[in-house]
C-alpha cells in the first residue's frame, strides 16, 4: 500500500519517517530531488512515496535545520540537469539519523521483550 | 493529458505554495513531476495516483509553509513597531477611532435592521389592520367576532391572536402604581415562540370562565420594580379589585406595539371579558398578529383579507357600513420595528463608513512617508535576493498588525460605548435591546482591520514603482519619486473630499436641530408639570363620579401657593397619548357618497387648560364651570380646524356632531399647537369641556411660579387626599418633553458633528505631515534656491502652493458629491435645503483654514532654512 507521509520540522525530537527517509536516502551520496524520491521509494520497497510537492517542503526544513546543505560540485556535464540542485547530509544530518536510528531500534526492543514479533510480508 | 495541459494544471496547484518557495524550488518540482509522470504512464492507474499524491503533497506543504512566512513577518513587524513607537502609537490610536465607529454603529445596524426578530418566525410575523377610510379611520381595531370571523376564514395566516393594551392600578406593593397591561389570547407567547425566563406562560385553562387571575412579568418590569427576584412567581396582587397571581416572567425581548409591564389573559380584563363587549360586532378594541403560513407571501395574504373584508361587510351590513368603505390589510412586524430607525442609522454608517475611509487614508499617508525612509532598507533587501511579492507581503503583515492591535482597541471602545448608543437607538425602535457586541459584528470589525491593513499596506508598493533597487543607486541619499508623491497629493484630495461630505452632512443636520429649536410650538413649556391620573374604571364607573373627582383635585391644587394656574386634560402636546381621532359633520353641510369624513383629534380640558399651556384664545371665549354634563355641549377649535372648514367667515355660532344626533356649538377658537412634534404640522383639534365629555384617563397640568419638580410631593398628596388607592404615573415638566422631542435631532447632530470634527482634524494633521515630509526632503532645493536669490516670500509662496493645491481638487470633489449626494438627507432636515450654500461655504471656508494652519508648521520650518549651511553640508 503507497502512503503519502506528513512532514515536521526536524529537531533533537523524533523525525517523522518522511524526514528521516530523506536523511536515509543522502546517506551513500549527494543525490538531486528526483533521484531522492526514487531512493525512498526503493528502500522502502514501494511502501512510501514521497511526491515532488512534499519532498522540497521537507528539503526545505533540512536545509534551514543544517541537517542538508546544497552542494556547488557538480557532476560530469554530460549527466548534469542545471534545473537540478544537489543536496548532501551534513554532519549534523548524519548524527540527526543515527540517534533516529538508535531511538528507533529502542523501540523495538521494548516491543519485542512485550513478544511483538514482526509479521511475514504476504505481498 | 498533453504536456502542456498538463503543466499549467501543476502550475495551477503550485500558486498554493508561497512565492518565495515557488521561486526557490519550482522549477525542479516542474522537473520531478514529470520524470514521474513518464514512468507512471506506464502503469495502469498511475497518472491518477500521481496527481493525487503531488496534489495532496502541495495542500500540505503549503499552509505550513505560509504559516511559516507569516511567523517570520509577525517578527519582523514587532521589531518594526518598537523600533517607532511614535508611529505605531499614532497608526494605532487613529485606526482604533476609525474601527472602533464603525463597529459600534455596525452593532447597532445589526441588532436593529439586520437580525431575524428573536421570535421563531419573526420574518413571517404580521399585524393585522383594520381601517375605515371614508369614516377617518385608519386604524379602527377588530372586535371578537372580527377576530373569530378573521380565523375561521384565513388560509393564509396561521395562529391569530388578539392583544390590546390598557392601563390598571397595581395594588399590593408599596405605593399603588399604574402598570401598562397586554391583554392577549392565551396562546400569545405560544404564537411568538417566547418561552418565560421563570414560571410558565398562559394556557387555555387561564381563559375560561372562572378561572384564577394570572399574571406574567415582562423582564424589563421584573428587573426594574423587583429586582430580578427569581422567587416573584407566585406573588399575588391586587388589580381591577381581583387578587392576580405571578405565574411567570418573560425573557428579554423587543415588545410590539406597547412597552408592557405585565401581561393578562383577555378572561382577567374586565371590559373585554364583559359579556356585552364579546356580543357586539361593533366593539373594536383589539389588535391581531398571526403568521403567513409557510410559502405564502405577503401579497397572497392580502387578497385572501380583501375577500375576507368584503364577505363580512356583505353579510354585516349595519357593523361595516358601506359609507366607511371597511378593509383590511396585514404588516410584517419586522418593517414596523425596524423602519423607524432605519434612516438615521443607515447615516450613521454611512458616516462611519467615510471616517473610516479617511483613517485609512491618512494613515496611507504616514506610511507612504514612513516607506521613503525605509527604502534603503527595502532596496537593499531587494538586491539580496527578496522578491517584490515577499517585500509586499511583509509590509501587508506588518500593516495588518498595527490594524489588528487597532480593532482591539476600537472594539473596546465600541463596547464601552455600546449602552449610550443603544439609549439612542432606543427612541426609535424596541429592537434597541438586542443591540450587542456579537460575532457578526466582530467578525466585522476584523474584516474591516484587515482590508485597511491591505490598503495601506500595499499603497507604498503600489506607490514605489517596480525597480526596488533604484534607491541605491540615487546620489545623496533619500529620494522621493514623483509617483510616490502623487500619491500622497491624492489621498489627501481624498481625505479633504471625505471629510467635506462628513462636515456638509453634519452641518446641514445641526443647522436643521437649531431650526427645531426656533420653533414656536404654540403652547407654554416652562414651569408647567405634568401627571398622569388614571381613575379606576370600577370605582369611577360614572361620569359624575369623574366630573367630581376633576373638579375637587383642581380645587386641592389650586389652595397651593406656588401653583398659577391649573388644568386637566385627556392629552395634551408632545404627550405618548395621542389623542382619539373623530369624525364628525358640520350641521347644515352635506358630504358626497365617495368623499371621506373630517376628522379632529379630540382633547377633552378643564376651564384653564388654555391659561395653563399658554395656548393663545384667537376668538369666542374659554371654558367656564357653568358648561356642565345638563347644559348644552360646547366645543373650541382651533385655527387650523377653522381656516380648513370655514375660510371665509368665523366658525363661532357653528355646530359640528360626531353621531349625526348630539350637537356641539363652537364657541372659540385658539391657535394651533405642535401636538405631534415641533417638525410636525399641527393637525386639525377639537377640545370639549372634561364637565360634558369626562374621561377617566387624564393629565393634570400646573402652571408653577417656582420650580415645577418641586410642587410635585404636593400634587401627589393632593391626589390621595382625594382616594389613597389612587395611583399617579408619568410625573414629567414639559420643559423635559420638549427636550425629548428634541433629543433625536441633538443627538443625531451632536453624533455627526463629533465624527465630523474627528475626520477634519485627522485630515489637518495628514495635510501637515505630508507637506512636512516634502518640505523635509526639498530642504536642499529651498538652500540652494535661496543662495541664488528667492525671496522668502517665493518660497513660502510655493510651499503653500504646494499644501494647498490638492487641497482645493479635495473640495472641489468634495463640494460636487455633496451637491449630489445631501438630497439623501432631505428627509430628516427640518427647513433647510440640502444645497445649503450658507452650510456648503462654511464647510469650505472650515477645511481651508484647517489646511492653511497645517501648513504653518511646514512653512515655518522652510524659511528657516540656512542656505549656507545646506551648501557646505552637500
């Protein structure tokens, strides 16, 4: 089932899942807006997709929060799209993910000591 | 979908989104959106979710990001606002003025003229009237067989009810006091949908034969005479020698036609409940209201009447003569509540409304000036990389603050206002009591503030031209561009023009009270008091008794040392009872088959009636004790009953009859009194001796050498020396009526005039302010021109020139509308045109000199210019 996510501003509080997929998706590279919503929609197999409407509003608070930044190095002509900017996860971004990361995997220690167990995909 | 198509569809949707963030980011949503859109073409479905999923991610995305913007801005604005507390303390308070009159005087339109009537059905809500035109009659009331025949017959109405009014003494509480009774059908309150505040209304139980008399409270009476005591159901009373019972209080509401008291069921009034009453098709007394049944209009309602009326006056020939010509025709409530008011208050508005006007062009001004120092600011933001739309938005934002923070301002200045202004309302219509500060009004009021924060907001964006940087690139600093100071030149034109309509308008209205209050209205009203002294029907049943009672109340009154002279009388001037209207013949005269009778409002007076009012015997001779109830019947007219029925020869020696059997001679004439009000004409009046014609209602009215108010103890003891149970009411001097009469046109003037002055002094100070910025930024232009030799006087001259010019465009346009526009107003002007010239060139001559001494300060500030001293500063 595809999924629209909500977006908040990212802080030391949790980040919503379309927040931190885009955090996700920077992770191994610079990447342009278009080529971060195919990520997302591949880590997540499908499950969550971010439309170009959300994405930039998103880009946008991680980019004001210093968790993104622009970058001015380009890549090779020949595969450049100047209407395209590229976004890289800073260093801010990158602890921003792991403690997400870690507060998640929390979580799911506490669910798994009350015997919750992850179900068998069926699609 | 083509492409194209396509593409302005999302750039439909991207507009959503805030310019800044469109700038920023859309072209690579363009971008994304159709890489997706080429893969999801090639899946079944997809090009529908997509649009969907990008739709609701820009729906989204965009509140929150406005939301954003408008946090940033709010910022900036208080930043802003701190920054100049003198400005935004000015801003404030002349907005708060402006806002805080029109939503006041919305308040009153609102509760007024606007809102459904607080009964379920209030739209649908009619009162039915009866006339006889032919017999004078306009108004003849319904007996109960009209009433009865009138329900049975109706397929347009619903829920007829009979109400009339009538005045009893109220026994058992302190002093016995005379109370205004609604006697109604018991099913009244039903009808009109009110449910009592305590206790019940009545029910049909409370109209039979027999049955307890009962009694409901109106709110106003309960609050007033007993202090809101909830625990008052169940009290009794003695009225009309029967003990009533408190059943019930009514919850505020709008009470038509009469401001009652109390409340009975028609079983507990004696006259209606007289078994020869209800048996006599001829005894009119009552009116009716009823409901048009739903989806019958008012036009439908009155034919269904008209077809009524002539049924009945076919089958009861000798109950509605053919001579009187009898019809009957319905009213919606609303208009009769509402209409009286609706003049005066829709002026007010409109007044307000061009108040508010010249606030938001003055301020307009102030912030056009205020914009020229901050261009740099704008400029340099400009070439940092903010847009026109983002720059304007914020200047919008912070506009809308100093507007907001001013309608709270002028919202509590509404309210503190509100009771006078429903005290003024309250002399032309009931519905005064609903009058309140609710949400309509409210969110008008924040309606208003925003669209004059846009107005004044974007004046200076509108006012700076389109390249923002420009500023930075003039040499020497601060500039003014020609646009920008046109600008200012046309709202002050504006503001003069405004504020000549307000003064026209305020001017023509007090110049109308002052003619009021020239008027000779015939009768005496200094020193003279009166007293309502209403006999108890049972216990004056005869006319001796009346007789009896006048004249030893007149022979009490009179022993008194401070009293000159006295009377009573059924009515008199200017009174809240009106006096019956007759139709009579005059004996020897002939009226044709289609002509209508004459009528005179009848008054029935003492002998010294006309010594006590002042009321001047023109001809014949006054009242003496020997007209008496065995001698034959005299009357006096006066002058306008003369000259209409006997231009050519003395009406004295003439006889006049109201039944075609009784004759009265006419034996003096007076001169015409301004019974109905000083802007009224007089009517045509007849007064018969109290001795012959006794009523049971009368005033008494003493002439005083001193004070009146201080005889009125004495009068009072006068009267219950005579009966103790004998109640007195509506103790008032005429010098006090006359000031009522006076007091819509005074407060109206007065309301006018206060707004008007306002308004000219905002506009003085925005003449001045504006014509201080100019001359501020032409300092260096006057140095230079005074170092090459102009003389003080070319420069005084041309500033002058300079304040002064849209000044006379302002009154020329003022002077026009007004010309056009005051005809409005005729109605309510009391002998002077609306063109007024003497009225027109005050106002004129008024805002040149308000302009000419705004002018001084900037004036003074030009000729002491120090050219030297400007030419080593550049």
């Amino acid at each position: 089932m595809q999924r629209e996510f909500d977006a908040s501003v990212p802080s030391t509080e949790p980040l919503t899942p379309a927040l931190f997929h885009v955090l996700l998706a920077l992770a191994d590279g610079d990447k342009h807006g278009y080529a971060i919503m195919k990520e997302v929609h591949r880590l997540t197999a499908g499950a969550a997709n971010l439309s170009a409407g959300t994405l930039y509003g998103i880009l946008r608070r991680l980019l004001e929060a210093g968790l993104v930044t622009e970058v001015s190095s380009r890549p090779a002509p020949e595969l450049d799209d100047e209407r395209r900017r590229y976004y890289h996860l800073t260093k801010s971004g990158h602890a921003a993910a792991q403690a997400e990361t870690e507060r998640l995997e929390a979580t799911l220690a506490i669910a798994r000591s009350k015997r919750f167990r992850l179900k068998a995909r069926t699609s | 979908m083509s492409p194209a198509r396509s593409n302005r569809v999302l750039q439909f949707f991207l507009r959503l989104l805030p310019a800044d963030f469109r700038q920023e980011y859309g072209r690579e949503i363009e971008s994304d959106f159709r890489h997706q859109a080429r893969e999801a073409g090639a899946t079944p479905g997809g090009a529908a979710r997509l649009w969907r999923s990008t739709i609701a991610g820009i729906v989204r995305t965009a509140p929150s990001e406005h939301f954003r913007i408008l946090r940033q801005d709010l910022g900036y604005a208080w930043r802003m606002m701190r920054r100049s507390p003198g400005y935004s303390f000015a801003v404030i308070f002349i907005l708060a003025l402006g806002l805080g009159a029109n939503t006041a005087i919305f308040s009153a339109v609102d509760g007024v003229l606007l809102r459904p009537l607080p009964y379920p059905g209030g739209d649908r809500l009619v009162t039915l009237t009866q006339g006889a035109p032919l017999a004078g009659a306009a108004d003849m009331r319904f007996s109960v067989d009209d009433i009865n025949d009138y329900r049975q017959q109706t397929h347009t109405l619903e829920d007829l009810v009979e109400y009339h009014n009538m005045q009893f003494d109220l026994l058992g509480q302190g002093d016995p006091r005379r109370v205004n009774t609604g006697v109604v059908s018991h099913n009244f309150f039903d009808a009109l949908g009110v449910k009592p505040l305590y206790g019940r209304t009545f029910v049909a139980a409370d109209d039979s034969i027999g049955a307890p008399a009962v009694l409901v409270l109106s709110y106003e009476f309960w609050k007033r005479d007993f202090g809101g005591d909830p625990g008052i159901v169940g009290r009794t009373f003695r009225m009309n020698d029967r003990i009533h019972t408190v059943i019930g209080v009514l919850p505020p509401m709008p009470q038509y036609p009469d401001q009652n008291d109390l409340y009975m069921p028609v079983s507990a009034c004696p006259f209606r409940s007289a078994p020869a009453f209800i048996a006599n098709r001829k005894a009119r007394m009552m009116t009716v209201f009823g409901h048009l049944r739903p989806g019958v209009t008012l036009a439908q309602s009155e034919q269904e009447l008209k077809t009524i009326a002539a049924r009945l006056r076919t089958s009861y020939p000798a109950a509605y003569p053919a001579s009187a010509d009898f019809s009957t025709h319905a009213d919606l409530v609303k208009a009769s509540l509402t209409n009286p008011a609706r003049p005066t208050l829709l002026l007010l508005l409109a007044t307000s409304g061009l108040m508010l006007f010249i606030v938001c062009a003055n301020v307009a001004n102030l912030n056009l000036t205020r914009h020229v120092r901050r261009e740099r600011e704008l400029a340099v933001r400009a070439a940092l990389g903010a847009g026109r739309a983002r720059l304007l938005r914020q200047m919008i934002t912070e506009s809308a603050l100093l507007s907001l923070i001013g309608c709270g301002l002028g919202v509590m200045m509404a309210k503190a206002a509100l009771p006078l202004l429903a005290g003024f309302a309250a002399r032309f219509t009931p519905r005064a009591t609903e009058i309140t500060l609710n949400i309509d009004v409210l969110a008008f009021s924040l309606g208003l503030a925003l669209l004059a924060g846009l107005f004044f907001g974007a004046l200076p964006a509108l006012a700076s031209g389109r390249d923002l940087a420009e500023p930075l690139r003039a040499v020497g600093g601060r500039t003014a561009t020609g646009r920008s100071g046109r600008f200012r030149g046309l709202l002050v034109g504006a503001q003069v023009a405004f504020a000549f309509l307000l003064l026209a308008g305020a001017g023509l209205l007090l110049r109308s009270f002052y003619n009021l209050t020239q008027v000779n209205p015939g009768f005496r009203s200094d020193h003279v008091v009166s007293m309502l002294v209403q006999l108890n029907f049972a216990r004056y049943a005869t006319n001796d008794k009346v007789v009896q009672f006048n004249r030893r109340l007149l022979q009490e009154v009179q022993r008194n040392p401070a009293v000159l002279s006295a009377a009573t009388a059924s009515t008199f001037p200017l009174n809240a009872v009106r006096p019956r209207i007759a139709a009579f013949e005059i004996q020897g005269r002939q009226r044709g088959p289609n002509e209508p009778a004459p009528t005179f409002d009848f008054h029935s007076v003492s002998p010294g009636y006309f010594k006590t009012m002042g009321i001047a015997m023109l001809a014949g001779r006054q009242f003496s004790p020997d007209d008496a109830l065995n001698t034959p019947d005299v009357v006096i007219i006066n002058r306008s009953m003369q000259d209409r029925y006997w231009p050519h020869h003395d009406a004295i020696g003439h006889s006049i009859s109201t039944d075609g059997k009784n004759w009265a001679m006419i034996v003096g004439i007076v001169d015409n009194v301004k019974s109905y009000g000083l802007d009224k004409p007089p009517g045509d009046e007849l007064y018969a001796s109290n001795a012959q014609s006794p009523s049971n209602s009368s005033s008494l009215l003493v002439q005083t050498r001193g004070d009146p108010a201080a005889v009125v103890p004495q009068l009072t003891a006068a009267v219950h020396q005579i009966d103790p149970d004998q109640p007195v009411a509506k103790i008032r001097t005429l010098e006090s009526l006359r000031d009522d009469s006076l007091a819509p046109a005074r407060l109206t003037g007065t309301l006018l005039g206060l707004l008007a002055l306002l308004a000219l002094a905002i506009t003085a100070a925005g003449i001045g302010g504006v014509l201080g910025l100019e001359v501020a930024q032409r300092t260096k232009e006057i140095g230079i021109r005074m170092t090459l030799g102009a003389r003080r006087s070319d420069v005084i001259g041309g500033i002058v020139r300079q304040g002064l010019t849209p000044v006379a465009f302002g009154l020329a346009a003022g002077c026009g509308v007004a010309i056009v526009s005051t005809n409005a107003l005729q109605g309510i002007l009391f002998r002077v045109e609306p063109r007024d010239p003497a009225v027109l060139a005050l106002v004129a001559l008024a805002l040149l000199s308000a302009a000419a001494v705004a002018c001084l300060g900037p004036v003074r500030r030009a000729v002491s210019v120090d050219p030297m001293r400007t030419l080593r500063l550049e």
